[in-house]
C-alpha cells in the first residue's frame, strides 16, 4: 500500500488566480543545506570568477589597442 504524505499536494500554477499567482511568488523559499564539498567547489568557482574576468577584460582592451 502506497505510503501516506501529511502534507498538502502543491497547487500547480495554471490553475492560480493571478493575485495568488503574485502571492506565491513573493513567499520565500528556504535555503537549501548543501554538502560541504558542494560549498567549498562554489567558493572556488567564485574566486575562479573573479580571477578570470579581469583576465579576459584586459585582453580584449590590450587586442582592440595593438590591433
């Protein structure tokens, strides 16, 4: 027998007033808890970023410069 949920089935969107459309969209959603190595990989993408970007900057004024 298929296991009993307590919670409320979601409402899909298509069938929402559009002022309970609004309503739904303005309520935050909880953050997500995420393994520490997920946490760690995302701070180096942000430092990668970070590093890369003035890095493809400076090239593309030095090429539009020296032709």
């Amino acid at each position: 027998m298929a296991a009993e949920h307590n919670q409320p089935h979601p409402v899909p969107v298509e069938i929402l007033e559009p002022a309970q459309l609004a309503a739904a969209r303005q309520t935050p959603l909880p953050r997500r808890a995420l393994p520490r190595g997920v946490v760690a990989l995302l701070f180096l993408l942000r430092i990668y970023v970070l590093v890369a970007v003035p890095l493809v900057v400076y090239a593309f004024i030095r090429a539009l410069r020296h032709g």
